[in-house]
C-alpha cells in the first residue's frame, strides 16, 4: 500500500515538474518574441534543454549553433 501510494506521488511529482518546465519554456519564447531581446545565455540553456530550437530578433534567425558562436566570442 506504501509503494503504491509513494509511486503515485512520483508520478504527479514527475508531471508536474514537465508542466512547469514546458510552461517556462512558453513563456521565455513569448517574451523573447514580445521583447525582441535575447538573453544569449538563457537561449543557450534552453537551447540545450531542447525547448528552444531558434531565437528570430530583428528578423534575424539565430540558432544553436549563432547562440554558442556568440558565447564564444563573449568568453575570450
């Protein structure tokens, strides 16, 4: 009866966490949108996490691989 009920607790524990990351992930992409600015290291992040695939500011597209050229330079 235990581990039912602690499964079932990991279960909504590990569905709420996705909600909450993939509505973070909604909302940087809307205020990157709205913003038209881009917070390189938060894009790379996300980049990474595989919530963001580009980032279009000024209507320049900017993807994984523009982000880490940027923080390249950034970090010499």
């Amino acid at each position: 009866m235990i581990l039912v009920e602690t499964m079932t607790a990991l279960v909504v524990l590990t569905i709420g966490i996705g909600f909450l990351e993939l509505n973070i992930a909604q909302t940087k992409q809307i205020l990157l949108a709205q913003n038209q600015r881009v917070d390189v290291y938060l894009a790379a992040r996300m980049m990474r996490l595989g919530r963001l695939e580009s980032v279009t500011v000024h209507d320049r597209e900017y993807t994984e691989w523009d982000v880490q050229a940027i923080l390249t330079k950034s970090s010499e």
